[in-house]
C-alpha cells in the first residue's frame, strides 16, 4: 500500500510527530487515520470551514465528471486547449529520475502521467487531495503509475520536514482557506534546493480577450484574485504563464 519511505515520513498534521502503522490504519499518541480504499485518511483540522469546504463537497459529487468540465468547458468558455498544455506544464519543473514527488490537489489526474514519466520507476509519486472523491478518480485514472494516495489539507501536510525533492501544486491556490499557509507548508516538506511549485486562474497582463475576460470573472471570480506573496525562504523565482495567459505557475527552490 504504502512503501516504507512514505511510512517513515508521515506525521500528525496538528503535532507534526510521527505516526504508526498498526498493520491496518495509522495511529499517533493523540488518535487512529483510517485506511479507506487504499487511502489514508488524515485530515486536520477535521472541521474545514470556509470556502475550501464548501468546494470540497461539490469535488466530492461531481469528481466523475470533473476531467469533461476541464476538456469541454475549458475549450469552450476559455478557449485553451488544456490536455495540450499539460505535458509543457509539468516541464516548468525540471524533474531528474528518481526524485520524490508530492503534488498536492491533484483533482483527477491529468499530470500524474507525466510527473511519473520524469522520475521514471525509482522515483516516488505521493498524492494529497482533500477530496476523497477525486483520490477515488486519481485512483482509476492512473492505477499503474504506483501514485501513492492521502487525503490531507494542504495548510496542515502530514509530513516531516525536508522531506521531498519537489512539491507542485495546480488550480487550486484559490481556493485555500490561507493561501499563505499552504505554501509555508509546501516549502516546509521540501529539501534545500528542492523545487517549490504552485499556481492558478489569473489573467496575465498580455491577455488581450476582453470579452472573453468579462465572461470568465461572471463564472470564476477568483481570476481577479490577487496572487499570494513570493516567501523570503524560496529562490530563484520564475513565474511561467500558461493556459494561453490565464494561468500562471511559479516554480522556485528552497533557501
């Protein structure tokens, strides 16, 4: 289920200590995270709140049929053709063979592909979703790529410092209950040097469809939302526009 590696790095999301497995869940001094499905379960804190919570339940209902939103409504409302992006997306990260790979929100799937084809077999492919919904999907999706699933909040990673060699992050920044926490705590889990990634919806400045615009901020305000501050504890900072100009992903390393 899990490989030894991963077991070794989990902790408590509220104490950071380490955790057991007891042969059937995990268990730290303070409680019991329940194996479901394959899935560990180890959310904190366990009432959510927020906006993040009230969009987790709608990824819970509609996760199956969340990969014909993005291919359909991406193409029509916004234009972009999204499964060609995806492979030049995942390039942004500059990934060698055999590195240990967190991606957190990873919604259904659709780069969990390409994030195993650059750590090739020996590389580690973990997986951290607030939605068991969309773990279910990543589940059906990508069963051979050996992607190691756990449902989490990604303001509170259950996991040990310095742990990964990149973490990425996708569409979903927006979303977070404390954008800046979450990416505290991105850069936290990652080794010095390591890659730091994460990114969403905004308009860039080249973006010219003003029509087009208009219509997409009625449906999605969060393209107006102002983007999180660039920690002092990252370096070499690029900002890399995507999705034809109405996303954009930075990709930086740990101090």
């Amino acid at each position: 289920m899990y490989t030894d590696w991963l077991i070794d790095i989990l902790r408590s999301p509220e104490t950071l200590k380490p955790i057991k497995y007891n042969g059937t869940n995990f268990e730290s001094e303070e409680k019991e995270y329940e194996v479901i499905d394959n899935i560990l379960s180890i959310v904190y804190p366990e009432d959510i709140g927020g906006t993040e919570e009230k969009f987790n339940k709608l990824c819970n209902l509609f996760a199956p049929l969340y990969d014909i939103n993005e291919r359909v409504m991406g193409r029509i409302l916004a234009g972009v053709n999204m499964i060609k992006w995806r492979r030049k997306i995942v390039s942004f990260l500059e990934l060698k063979s055999g590195m240990k790979i967190l991606e957190v929100s990873p919604g259904h799937g659709i780069f969990q592909k390409f994030l195993r084809d650059d750590v090739g077999e020996k590389g580690e492919l973990v997986a951290l979703d607030l939605s068991m919904g969309m773990l279910r999907q990543c589940q059906k999706r990508n069963e051979a790529l050996k992607v190691q699933f756990i449902q989490g909040n990604a303001q509170f990673l259950p996991f040990d410092d310095n742990s990964f060699d990149a973490v990425y992050h996708f569409r979903g920044v927006n979303l977070f209950n404390d954008p800046q926490k979450a990416i505290n705590e991105f850069i936290r889990v990652v080794k010095k040097d390591g890659i730091v990634s994460w990114g969403d919806e905004g308009f860039s400045e080249s973006y010219k469809k003003k029509l087009r615009m208009k219509i997409l901020l009625k449906l999605n305000p969060d393209f107006s939302k102002p983007h999180p501050l660039i920690p002092d504890t990252i370096y070499d900072v690029k900002e890399n526009l995507v999705y034809d100009g109405l996303s954009y992903l930075i990709v930086a390393k740990k101090r």
